[in-house]
C-alpha cells in the first residue's frame, strides 16, 4: 500500500523515464502512448504521497536525425531546435504531461558528462580499438546480425531488409571503439535470474534471456563516417554511438557527475519504460555499462507493445504514423490518454480503430461516468438545493457499496501502481462506476423523493451521498488518468472547500468513506464527455 509522505521526502524518488525520442520526425501515436503511460504512473505514484520523478526528452544525434535535417537543408541543431520546440514539448503541453525534466542529447550538460563516462570506461580497459563490418540499419541505428534480416521483394528484390523497418540495409565498415560487452553475459543472466522482475512482460524476459544465453558480441560504441554526434574524447575523429550517447540521459539528466546528491537521490530509475522495439539496448547494453562503472542498475524495464495499423507496426516510416492531434481534436485530450491504456493490455500489441474509440467512448466515458456525475449531482441540486446532504439512514446496499470502493482502490493501487496494468486498474474503477449506476438504478431515488416522509427524506439523502461520495473517490482514482474532467468532477462536488486541491488527495485515502463533507456545495457543470459529433471526412 501507499507508502506516507513522510517516509518517503528524505529517501529516494521513484524515478520512471521515458525513451528518448528521435526528432527526426513530428511525433505520433506510438510515441505519446509511452509518454502518456509514464505520466499516468507517475501521477499515480504523486497520489500515493511518494517523491517522484518523471523525465522524458529528445534523442538528436546521429545519422537518422542529420539525414533529416539535410533533406530539410537545415544543420542538425537548427532542425532539432525548430522539431522540439515546435512538435514535441508542444505535444506533451497538449497532452497534460506532467514531466519534471526534458533533456536534449545536445545539451551541454548531457554531452560533457557523456565524454567522462566514456573516458572512464576507456580508461578501464573496459574500451577497445577494433574493425567492424556489418549490415545496418539506420532507422534502427543499429548493426543488424544477417541471421535476422529479411530478403526484399519487389522494389527491394535482391536486398537484405531490417525486419523492424523493412527497409535495406546499409554495409558499414568501420574502424571503431568497442565495449567489452561480451564479457557480461554471465552478470546479466545472474541480473535476470536473481530479480525475475528486471524485465517485463514475461514475454520480454524470455526474449532478452535467449538472446544473451546465446552470446553477446562485444558493441562498437564509436563512428567515424560521420560528424554529428558527442565526440571521444581521447579521438576526435570518432563520435560516440548514438545509442551510447542516449541511454546515458538518464543518468545525466538527474545530476551524473555533477551534482551527486541529486543523482544519489533519483538514481538509478525504478522503472524505463520502453517500447519492445529497443528493449535489449535497455536490458541488455544499458545495464552492462552501469555494471562496469559499479553503478545500480534500474529497477526494471518495462516493454509496452506497438500499436498496430493494418498488422504493422505503425510508424512514420511505414507512412501509418497518426498526429495525436488529429484524435484529441474529436475526442478530447483527457479521453485520448483514457482510451489507449484501457483498450490495449500493457506489454502486447494492439490494434486500435476510430470505431473502437467512438464505441468505448460513448459507452464507458459518456454513458457509464458522464451520465453517472450528471444525474447525480444535478438530483442533489434538485432534492437539496445543491447543498450535500447526511447519510443517516445506511443499510446493507451502502454497505456493498463502501465494500466495493474498498476493492476497487486495492485493485487499481495494485495493478497500476505496481503491476503496470492500466487497462486492468481503469477496469477496476469503471466497474465501481458500473457499480454505483446499478445501485442508483435499484434505489430509485427519484422515486424515494416522492416519500415526503423524514424517514423517505432519509433515504434520500443517504442514496444521494452515497453516490456523491462515490463520484469523490472515482474523480481521486481517475485523476492520474484523465486530470482534466476528474477536476470539473471535484469542482462540481465542491470537494476542494474542505479537502484541497485534487491531486494531493493520496490514493489510499479515495477508499476512506465519507470524506466528503455533507454540507458541500455540488454544482452540475457542463456533461464531463460530451456527446460526440459526427466524424469529420477525411
Ligand atoms: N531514440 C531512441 C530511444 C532512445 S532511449 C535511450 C528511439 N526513439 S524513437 O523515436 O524511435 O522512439 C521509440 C519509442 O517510441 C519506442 O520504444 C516506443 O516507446 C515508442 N513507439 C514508437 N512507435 C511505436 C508504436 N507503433 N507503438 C508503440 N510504441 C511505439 O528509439
């Protein structure tokens, strides 16, 4: 359960990161699908009274990102500038991000301390000079092993294809520097072995376990072919693989050789949410140079799956990429961050449709909460003037329903706070939602209201608080979720007078009945989702 404030200011944070993104595109679904799960589960953890932090930022070095700039005849740095300030912080704004930190790779406080890291490791003998030569993908930046690769067709008939973006591959040759990786197997299987929950889903685990059981080949960390990167230091016709280069963000984001308490106060991160597609760089090579710095490594590495359009990743290279712009415009912003983490399971693939949207949305937002707020508060306006009246009159169908309050926050604590099963949590809350809609439904209260008797007038009021005080947990639950309507949800219940603002109401407390003050001025405010219009054409 929900650790107190108390216990936690002095210790460490809950550190949670997002990847860093390329900004060598706007971004589109798959990006803000990770991003908002992050500030889902950092919200959540803010609610249960604990110190968080919660970084996301922008990976801007290497060839995919120069090759972009130059077809934009931009240098790389001004395209970065322009994409980040104009694309993405723009986009997490938009999409109520609650991130502490942005880094970018090409600050300055990233790329010095990316230079010492390496230094120290070259210094350790942990780096070495050699020669490699090997397919690559540049949309990947990544060497390719051939085993993995797929054989073209069509336009690419004859050529060797990187199975994630199912374009050719590139014959590298290079004289690089390379880290010792190989040598780490046996630590990492150790890693895995001792913490089960290192990497997750299950799925994940397996796949990193086979693939290390298999050997690992040592990982040039250099390139020399092209300029745009952080340069090493002991070889300044070297840049620093960009892979190297972005993982390190997260220690130097938090104060990695420059401020030590900071760093000993955040790092290392308790949970790297990942997609499945760069999963082993962060469970496998990530760890491995922590290990020879004799640093911790990470909590765990979670990796969520794709979104899927047609089968297929979606992605700006397969031209599938969707601006969340163009769904938040219809839907709204609260009920796009909603939809994604509660119709696709955490950890698999999903595919996703306007149709499923418009469907859920009309069934679990607009009809099961919308609806649930509505009537509710405006029959307190209606019975009681908008004044919340006492329960004094509780029987067992109150009792069911404190009962599966309880349930509900034990179940959501647990399954987002720990288990990363948002569409599990959210379930648990719509189903006490669902809940309280079947227990007015039975109750009547618009028929009780016509008992004008004191013990009817009880009843009445009894029903009525029940369900408000319901709606006070739900909007405490669902703020993480969907922060925006679960504020109008706590204005109209006049909630903030005698509890304070929304998002310092601690999770544990939402399952603490009657919280909410009889007396409380509730307000029927504008319907929480909207009824929606037509799908524009396209
Ligand atoms: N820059 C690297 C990450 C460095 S982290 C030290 C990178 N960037 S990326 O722009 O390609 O973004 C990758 C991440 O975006 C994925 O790992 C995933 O989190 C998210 N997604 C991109 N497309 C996605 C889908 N179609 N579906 C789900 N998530 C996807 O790799």
């Amino acid at each position: 359960m929900a650790a107190t404030g108390s216990e936690q200011q002095g210790g460490k944070a809950y550190y949670v990161s997002t990847p860093i993104y390329y900004v060598n595109d706007a971004p589109h679904l798959g990006h803000a699908y990770t991003t908002v799960a992050g500030d889902v589960l950092t919200r959540w953890h803010r609610q249960r009274g604990e110190k968080v932090w919660f970084l996301t930022g922008s990976d801007e070095h290497g060839q995919k990102v120069m090759r972009t700039a130059e077809s934009k005849g931009l240098s790389p740095q001004e395209w970065c500038d322009k994409l980040v300030e104009e694309a993405w912080k723009p986009l997490w704004e938009h999409l109520d991000i609650a991130n502490d930190d942005f880094i970018r790779t090409t600050e300055k406080r990233h790329t010095v301390r990316v230079q010492e890291f390496v230094q120290d490791l070259y210094d350790k003998g942990e780096i070495y000079k050699g020669g490699y030569e090997g397919p690559y993908c540049v949309g990947c930046e990544e060497y390719k092993l051939s085993g993995e690769l797929l054989d073209g067709e069509g336009e690419y008939a004859g050529e060797k294809l990187c199975p994630i973006h199912k374009r050719p591959v590139e014959i590298l040759k290079e004289e690089n520097y390379f880290f010792r990786l190989s040598e780490y197997g046996p630590r990492l299987l150790e890693l895995y072995e001792s913490r089960p929950d290192f990497v997750q889903p299950e799925s994940a685990r397996n796949e990193v376990v086979s693939f290390v059981r298999q050997g690992l080949q040592d990982l040039s960390i250099s390139r020399s072919t092209f300029a745009w990167g952080v340069k090493v230091p002991w070889d300044d016709k070297h840049v620093i693989y960009v892979w190297i280069d972005a993982l390190l963000n997260y220690a130097t984001a938090v104060g990695y050789g420059a401020d030590q308490e900071r760093f000993d106060a955040t790092f290392p991160a308790d949970v790297h949410l990942v997609g499945k597609d760069i999963l082993r760089f962060h469970a496998i090579i990530w760890p491995a140079m922590l290990m020879a710095q004799v640093l911790p490594v990470p909590g765990r590495v979670f990796a969520n799956g794709w979104l899927m359009v047609g089968g297929e990743k979606m992605s700006k290279s397969n031209l599938t990429g969707i601006k969340p712009q163009d769904l938040t415009s219809h839907f709204g912003v609260d009920a796009y961050r909603w939809y994604f983490l509660r119709a696709i399971a955490y950890g698999q693939d999903g595919s996703f449709s306007w149709e499923d949207f418009s469907a859920r949305y009309t069934s679990e937002l607009a009809n099961d909460f919308g609806n649930l707020a509505s009537r509710v508060t405006a029959m307190v306006g209606k019975y009681f003037g908008g004044v919340l009246p006492e329960a004094t009159a509780d029987g067992p169908a109150e009792t069911a329903v404190h009962e599966g309050l309880t349930k509900a926050v034990a179940e959501a604590d647990r399954r987002i706070g720990e288990e990363l099963d948002f569409s599990g949590g959210i379930a648990a809350i719509f189903d006490f939602i669902r809940q309280v809609n079947g227990y007015l439904t039975e109750q009547e209260p618009w028929k009780v209201a016509k008992d004008k008797s004191d013990a009817g007038q009880a009843r009445l009021a009894t029903i009525l608080y029940t369900a408000a005080e319901s709606l006070r947990a739900v909007a405490v639950l669902l703020n993480p979720v969907m922060p925006a309507s679960s504020q109008k949800l706590w204005d109209s219940l006049g909630a903030e007078a005698s509890l304070g603002a929304l998002a310092d109401q601690p999770v544990a407390g939402a399952a603490e009945w009657g919280r909410l003050p009889a007396g409380a001025t509730v307000t029927k405010g504008a319907a929480l989702f909207p009824r929606l219009e037509e799908q524009p054409a396209q």
